[in-house]
C-alpha cells in the first residue's frame, strides 16, 4: 500500500531524495529550492540516508561536486534555481559532456535581472540545449514521481545524460498538496543501485575524464550525446511503463487532456496545466471542444509525437513561461511549431508568453486564450502569432 | 605503453562516450615533438657527462643509457623549451631554428 501524505513540492522532492540515498549531495541554498537542501540534510543528521552531503559555497562549486562524485562512480544529486543554475552553467555543460548521469531538482524561478524570486521558467530556458534531459512537473505528486523515475532514464546504457526534474517555484515547491508516496523499499528496488561500466576509483582500471578534445573528435562526441538524446525519449517510456505497474500512475512523453476532438488546443508546462484542466471542463460543459497537451519531457523535444497529437486541431496556443526576446516567440513555441512544420502538418498557432516573474495566471487567462482561438476557428486568420497572456499595457495586445 | 587505437580517422562508433580514456599512461601515444619550432641541438663533444640536463627537461625526452651517459634527444616528443641550453654549464646544447641545419 502506497503512503498518503500532504506535503509541498520541495518536501516531496527531498523525500524523493531520502528514498534514493543517493552518495553525494552537494548543494548551496537559493530561493525558492532551498528547502530541498535543507530538508535534506535534516535526513543526513538524523542518519535515515548515508549521503555524503557537502555543503559548498557556490552553485558552481555544487555542479563541481557532483561532477566529481559522479565520475568516481557515485550517485550525486544536488537542487537549485534561477541564479543558481545561471552560476552552475559552465558545468553544467561539462556534466553532460563526460556523460555523469547526475539527476537534480530544478525549482523554476525567473533569472534576473531586475531581481525576482517569483516562478517563471527563464532559468530552465537557460539549460535546454545543454544536453541535460528535461521533464516537466504539474504537480507535487509528479516532482516526486519523476525524481523517482530520474536515475532509471539518466543512468541507462544507452542515455547516460544527466537529468532535471522541474517544478514550478512556490506555485508547487511552497504548496501542500495530497500526494502519494511509495514505500522506502520499494523505491529502493525501483531505483536499483547504480553500477556505471567505466569509473575514477576503480583501481584495475585507470581512465582519464575529459581530456582535451579537438577538431578531430568533438564534433562526434557531440553527435553521440545528440544520439543518447534521442535513445532516452524509448528508455523514459519504457521506465514509465514499470512505473504504472509499481505506483498505477500513467507518465508519457506529454499528457494529452481531452484531446482527441479537440479543436483548440493548449500546450503548456508545468503548474498552469493543472489551470488550463479546469477551463478545458468549463467549456466542454459548454460542448466546447477544447483540450489540453501538457508537455512532461521537454528534452528530448517528443517531435513527432506532439506533432501527430495537435495534426487534428483547427487552432492551437503554445504557452510560453519564458520570453525568448528574440522577435520569433518562445521556446515552446519555435519547437511545437518546429515540430509540426517539419512533420508537414499545418494548424493554425499562436504563442503566449505568460506569467513572467510569478505574474498570476489564473482560469481568466485561459478563459481568454480559448476565446482567442475560438475567433481563429471562425475567421481562419492568424492576424499576430506572438502574443502575451496578463501583461498590463494600454490599447489592444 | 598503452594500445590506444582511436585516431583521428576513427569513426562515432569506435570513440567513447565523453572522450573519456580507458587506459593509463598514454601520453607516449601522443608526439609532441611536432610542437617544436626551435630545437636543442646536442653537442657531444663538448659534452663532460655531468648528468644536469636530463633531470631538467619536462618531457623526458634525454635518454641516459645503461652506462649512465647522456644520449641523444628524443625528438619525438622534446618540445623544443630550451631548459637543458639553459641548464648546461658547458655549452654543450645549442638552441636551433627547426628546420635549419
């Protein structure tokens, strides 16, 4: 029997941490995650994990950390957000360069500047052609689920990427919420331990990490992490499956909501799905035929997949929780409508960013959205694809 | 020595993930003699077998034989640094461009 619980996203997180006892944690405290860490090293000193936590003085040094104990064969684990990760970013690269499979919660907050501590999904941008894989959270219930999952898609043969685990900052880290928790053994058993093939302190056999690398061999180093990119998308499937028979809980590469008549559609991330759920039943008891395609793994990008689930739409909006300044919309958007251009499917879309600095998002907003889409149906024109949800600006948007 | 095959001719498949190196001690594989744009020119005639210079050079590229003299340089791997016609009291070193004779 599964354990219920009630506890805030970042509690979850480090529960999740506590049952993976991973070797080493090293992390430095940033608003909103911090509570991981601290959660966590409260396990340390109570001896219910045999982790050795290092309590070091930047993000940086943190990634370094956990570098280290992952190329000497250790599970290492660490969390952070916003500036933290901006401070991680060099090593970041490096993490998943030599291939160390370290797994780390990331609690979405907006980068500075100006300064804000508030949830918005910039710090997450920053990452996403690191190689890290990316899997997105709606809820407390699924930071706990994916971290649970994490090590099993990291550690495979045939992905061996580090990997993050995203929330979104307060909106989930800080809320309570009903969840579920699976016994300590059972994670155990799930996680399994991790027996790398080739690493530091294996005395019969000496290897040198991350030696100087130049024209004649980045180049397919790069391509080979390319290629563990596209191998995870089958492994975090396959992992997904044991984990339906151990929890009952379903995870697929996207969470389709009401989708299959769906001639709006709505793709989001993270804690505004659980939002654009109680509109998309608003409207259906209207017999409006809205939907919602929540995207879980944003890295590997489900091309294909996500391409074939919006093909049947007459509109769709691609939420974006992070501006790209870039004049060609956000993230989300360019790779949904990527995506689709590529796989020859074309449906009206358009993006929105929202939310930026913790700017509320609420069903009104939504409401909104769909009204928008609603009056693209109808004229067949997109008269501007790039859009905002909820900024304060005079005149029409 | 080590037996590293990967070269730079290898293919994606044949290189390991991350460039890591599986094996010790294969810096030998790597010569870096082609470095070298001025190079000790070894003047044995000068030289007293004093035993100053081997000890100097970052590359361990002057072999000392069984009867502990001094032969001459490895260029396969000498850099070209200069340390040893530094080093040497009896100008038995001499520094040259590379490539003159």
């Amino acid at each position: 029997m599964s354990i219920r619980e009630r506890l805030s996203g970042n509690e979850a997180s480090a529960v999740a941490m506590r049952q993976i006892n991973p070797d080493v944690v090293a992390a430095f405290p940033i608003t909103p995650s911090t509570e991981i860490p601290q959660y966590f090293s409260t396990f340390v000193s109570n001896g219910s994990v045999d982790t050795e936590f290092v309590a070091v003085e930047s993000e940086h040094s943190a990634m370094s950390a956990c570098i280290g104990a992952e190329a000497a064969g250790g599970r290492a684990m660490t969390a952070t957000s916003s500036n933290g990760l901006a401070l991680m970013w060099e090593m970041i690269y490096i993490a998943s360069s030599l291939r160390l499979p370290i797994v780390m919660p990331l609690v979405n907050r907006a980068i500075s500047g100006p300064l804000n501590i508030h949830n918005d999904h910039s710090d997450a941008m920053g990452i996403r052609d690191s190689g890290w894989i990316m899997l997105f959270s709606e809820t407390n219930q699924e930071a706990y689920d994916n971290l649970i999952m994490a090590h099993r898609i990291a550690e495979h043969k045939d992905v061996m990427l580090p990997l993050a685990v995203c929330q979104d900052g307060f909106i989930t880290s800080h809320s309570i919420e009903n969840i579920e928790l699976i016994e300590d053994d059972k994670v155990k058993e799930f996680v399994g331990t991790y027996q790398p093939e080739h690493y530091l302190l294996n005395k019969k056999e000496p290897i040198a990490v991350g030696p100087m690398d130049l024209q004649a061999y980045l180049f397919e180093h790069k391509y080979q992490q390319a290629e563990a990119m596209r191998n995870a998308k089958k492994v975090i499937l396959e992992v997904a499956k044991d984990f339906e028979k151990l929890t009952g809980r379903k995870y697929g590469l996207f969470e389709e909501y009401k989708t299959e008549d769906a001639e709006m559609i709505v793709v989001c991330m993270n804690s505004t799905a659980g939002t654009t759920k109680v509109v998309v039943d608003e409207l259906r008891e209207k017999g409006i035929k809205a939907g919602l395609l929540k995207i879980r793994v944003f890295r590997p990008f489900p091309v294909e997949e996500v391409a074939k689930a919006l093909s049947h739409a007459k509109a769709i909006a691609i939420l974006d929780k992070a501006d790209s300044l870039n004049g060609a919309g956000g993230a989300l958007f360019q790779d949904v409508t990527s995506a689709m251009y590529v796989n020859n499917i074309h449906v009206p879309a358009i993006n929105y960013v929202y939310g930026i600095g913790g700017r509320d998002t609420t069903t009104k907003h939504i409401e909104s959205v769909f009204d928008d889409l609603a009056e693209i149906v109808k004229t067949n024109t997109v008269t501007n694809p790039y859009r905002y949800l909820g900024l304060k600006k005079g005149g029409n948007q | 020595m080590s037996d590293v095959k990967i070269n730079v001719n290898s293919p994606v498949e044949e290189l390991t993930p991350g460039g890591t190196i599986y094996e010790a001690g294969n810096a030998k594989c790597f010569t870096t003699g082609d470095w070298r744009s001025i190079k000790p020119v070894f003047l044995s005639e000068k030289c007293k077998q004093c035993g100053l210079c081997f000890p100097v050079c970052p590359e361990n590229a002057i072999p000392v034989g069984k009867d502990l003299k001094r032969k001459d340089f490895n260029y396969d791997y000498c850099k070209g640094c200069g340390v040893c016609a530094k080093t040497c009291p009896f100008g038995a070193i001499e520094m040259k461009e590379e490539g003159e004779d």
